[in-house]
C-alpha cells in the first residue's frame, strides 16, 4: 500500500448553541508516502481541524480516517498516544519544548515516553539528531536562551526522536523570520528526500509552493489539490488535479 493516510468522507461537527457548525464537509484524500504536502487556506476554513483528524488529536463526526494501515477513530485516547509516540512526530507552532529541560532533554524526553531504544543508545541518537538540524553546539542549552529559528529545529529534532515514518506540521514558520522559516522547508525537504512523509498546515502561500503538493481548504472542502513538479527553468511547474 503505497498510500500512508487515507481520509474518507470525513465529516466534522461542533454543537454551537443549539445548533451546530460543521468545520469539515464530506472530505476525502489520500496521501502517498514519501510526499511533502502543505495546506493552506484562510482561518477558520477548517485546515487545522483537517490536520487534528490526521493526528487523532480530534475525531471525525463521520467517516473514517486511516493512517499508515491503522484507523483512529476507535482507538482510545492511551492507544492513539502509544501510536503517536511510534509513528508521527508533531511539530507546533509554539515549539513547545519544555523550558526546564535542554535541548538534548527534550529530544531525549519522548524516547523514554515510548522506550522503542535501549536507554544507553538515546542520548546518542539525540545528539545525532541536534547535529543533523545544526545545533549540536546547543545540545546542553536551555530552550529560552537559543533564537527561535533555533527552537524550532530543536522541535524538529524532537519529532523525529522515534522515526516515524511521518511528521506532521501545524504553521512551523508562523513565529519566524523570512530566511529562518526558509532554512525549516529546507530542513522539511531534506527529511522528504530521505523518505519522510510530511504534512504542513501553512497560512503562507509562498512557502507552500517550496513543498511538491499543495491542497487548499475553504468552507470546509478540499478546493485544490496541486502537484509541484520539477524540471523548468523555475524549477517547478503545477499539476493541477480537480479536487
């Protein structure tokens, strides 16, 4: 099976009052593995509840979605947490790194959580990992006295602690400047070109077309779903498919 998500007829309702608002309506996708895929659309049209489906942080009102051969919506919450520790790495748009901790602590922290490596071989993974991302001479620092470009591939760093074989990402260059946001799609490509899937929830529609796909939420339905390919003198040209 070449396709590592699957989200089928997904609809997604929250109770308002006395009525309620549907975010999601009938969506369905796939996405193939080793994809870097980014969807944008304006607040509010339902693109990071799109992402919260994919993750299993919230739950379809209807349909099914399937990630990586499992089906979320009946797994319980402990399970979805043990699954998420082995096969997805989240990177937040707040970094979220635990600021008691140093950077190598907190790619060190969900190692433990899921205790997949011998606890001899995570300090070194970690390590490994901070030097892949460039920040092995910050390894022993505290996440407020490193920049924030440099906080974020530190989160970057976390999500691939166990080696999932897919990280998703919620506005990772919200809080960054122009050149450091464009260092993180570097960064992102790379982890594609080695074969990670990753999906990105991005406002910026110019750092979307960085990534190979692009699917564009509004009102709650998918409106396009766009390949990037390259080969031109621009590097890319578009492949557009009805959504």
């Amino acid at each position: 099976m070449n396709e590592i998500i699957q989200v089928k007829h997904v609809t997604k309702t929250y109770p308002v009052g006395e009525g309620e608002i549907t975010v999601l309506r009938e969506v369905s996708l796939s996405i193939g593995r080793g994809e870097f895929v980014a969807i944008v659309g304006e607040s509010g049209n339902g693109k990071s509840t799109l992402l919260n489906m994919i993750t299993g942080i919230d739950h379809p009102t209807s349909g099914d979605v399937i990630v990586n051969g499992r089906s979320l919506p009946p797994m319980s919450e402990n399970d979805l947490a043990l699954w998420r520790g082995a096969e997805m790495g989240i990177v937040f748009q707040f970094f979220q790194l635990l600021p008691a901790l140093n950077l190598l602590q907190n790619i060190i922290l969900p190692m433990d959580f899921l205790k997949k490596l011998p606890r001899k071989e995570r300090k070194e993974r970690a390590l490994h990992l901070l030097d892949l991302v460039g920040l092995a001479d910050q390894a022993y620092k505290l996440p407020n006295a490193v920049s924030g470009g440099q906080q974020q591939r530190a989160a970057i760093a976390r999500a691939l602690a166990n080696d999932p074989p897919l990280i998703v990402a919620d506005e990772p260059t919200g809080n960054l400047d122009a050149r450091t946001a464009n260092e993180v799609f570097d960064l992102f490509s790379h982890l594609t070109d080695q074969g990670k899937t990753l999906v990105m929830v991005t406002h910026n529609e110019e750092l979307a077309r960085q990534a190979r796909r692009i699917m564009e939420v509004k009102n709650g339905r998918i409106i396009r779903d766009e390949w990037l390919v390259r080969g031109t003198e621009n590097g890319r040209v578009s492949v557009t498919r009805d959504a």
